[in-house]
C-alpha cells in the first residue's frame, strides 16, 4: 500500500473509492470503545462520521515495516450542517476542529489493511494548523464549510472567515466593507429572504478562489423591494454567479461577484434546478 495514495483518496472525500480500494473484506476498525467489522462496517462508520463533516487528513509522520504502518495525523474537520452528536464537539456550519491521530494499519499479503486502530487526543491539542482559507484539500473543504454558514445565517461563523478590512462588491449596492458591515446588509435580508449556495465548480489556491455557484433566494415572506426581483412568500429566484475571492492569511479580504446567468423565478414548492 502506498501511504501517500492512500491520503489522496481519503482526501477526496469519496469513502466508497477509500474503502474499496484499501481495505480487505474482512478488515477490522478499532476506535477507543467502537469497533466495526468487514467493509460494510466500515462504510457504515464512515456514512455516519461524514454526515454533514468532512474529514481532511494531515499526516505528521509515517513509519512502515513490513506490514504494519504507523501514522501520526493531524485531522480537520469541517461542519456544513449542525451535529451535536459529533464525538469531537457539537458543531454547527462553519465550524472546524483539528485533533491528532495515533493510527496503525496492518496489511494482509496483498497490502491491503486487515486492521486499522486509532486513538486520539483532545481536540485541539498538540496540532499543527493551516491557513483557514487556501488550496490545501482541508482549506476547501473549510470554503464549503463557510458557504454553509452563509446559507445557515449563521452570521458569527461566516464572518469569521473575513479580514478586519474586508470589501464586498455585489454589484448592485454600494461596496460594503467590514465584517460588521457584511452582517449588517445580510442579517436583515435574512430574516425575509434566505440565499442558498450551490458550488458547481472551484478553483483554489493561497491567493484566491473562484467559484461558480448558484445563489437561491427563497422568500420566507413577501419581500417585493428585494434587490435581485420582487419575491412572494414561498418564490424563490435563482441566479448563476461567478465569484472571486482574494485572501490574505487565509481569511477572505475581498469578494467580487458577477452574474453569469438572468435570474429565474420559480413558484412557491418549486424544485431546485440551476440555471444556465
């Protein structure tokens, strides 16, 4: 088994290609009082420790000898919906934790893992740490996790992710500047109409994002001076968007968006569908 294929599948978050592509059908996982057995075990674990969390892996140090390696990790999580189950801490969207792993993995001869056992430490403790923002698979999975605490109005974590002296340029309001200022314009529309993100494509790196998403504004009541186009209770307009994230530290220091579609408005209960 190559270690390092290994972190770059688990990274992608398709635990399905992980499990059958690493592990053997009788594999067996051990995790403080927890222990999962076979491959549907397995995939039934990881279903409910990915529910709404995505797990990024960081190794610190890996040892092999023979059929035995031994890794010590760093793992982010990043939360896009609320779990206060999590065993690591309640979280909501937008929040992240980082705990360090001691992991051994024993291979059978055809170097697939047999047994995976793991202990941890307190969250937080020990760690190594990232910019929050950037290309790393864990900083993008952090975005993912800002762009759910934006469509949760979860206004204290979204803003988290902003610079002191951060600009907004939407296009069709004044620049807005500050996280305080961003709140302020938000928090109000949110309280007649919620905005849901859809990323359709991202690219990232330590100096920027782009992404293509759409942007769903739903009406929780009647809002017919609503700046994208008059809304009823229930309606909801739809609007393609490019925007452009500039990052400084790893934290968003200016947003422009652009729309890269004509607004579609769909009826009360309509299904979501993007627009071209």
């Amino acid at each position: 088994m190559n270690y390092r294929d290994y972190e770059r599948v688990f990274n992608t978050g398709d635990d399905g290609a992980l499990v059958d592509r690493f592990f053997a059908d009788d594999v067996v996982f051990t995790a403080g009082t927890r222990e999962h057995h076979g491959k549907s075990g397995l995939r039934e674990f990881l279903a409910w420790a990915h529910d709404g969390v995505r797990e990024v892996m960081r190794p610190q140090s890996v040892c092999r000898a023979e059929r035995r390696i031994f890794a010590e990790v760093d793992m982010d999580f990043h939360a896009t919906k609320v779990r206060d189950d999590f065993p690591f801490g309640n979280l909501r969207p937008g929040d992240s934790v980082t705990v360090k792993f001691l992991v051994t993995y024993d291979l059978n001869e055809a170097g697939l893992i047999v047994r995976l056992q793991s202990m941890t430490w307190p969250p937080g403790r020990g760690v190594t740490r990232l910019p929050r923002l950037g290309g790393h698979p864990s900083q993008v999975a952090a975005y993912y996790a800002y762009a759910a605490a934006f469509s949760a109005a979860e206004h204290e974590r979204y803003s988290a992710f902003y610079t002191p002296d951060v600009r907004l340029e939407l296009g069709s309001v004044p620049p807005i500047t500050g996280p305080d200022g961003i709140v302020a314009f938000y928090r109000p529309m949110f309280q007649r109409v919620r905005e849901n993100l859809t990323v359709h494509k991202l690219l990232a790196d330590d100096a920027a994002i782009f992404v293509d998403t759409t942007s769903s504004f739903l009406a929780l009541e009647d809002a017919p001076d609503f700046v994208v186009g008059p809304l009823r209770a229930g309606e909801r307009i739809d609007v393609r968007v490019f925007v452009y994230y500039t990052l400084r530290d790893g934290l968003i220091s200016h947003i422009k968006i652009a729309r890269a579609g004509n607004p579609v408005t769909h009826a009360a209960g309509a299904p979501v569908t993007a627009p071209g």
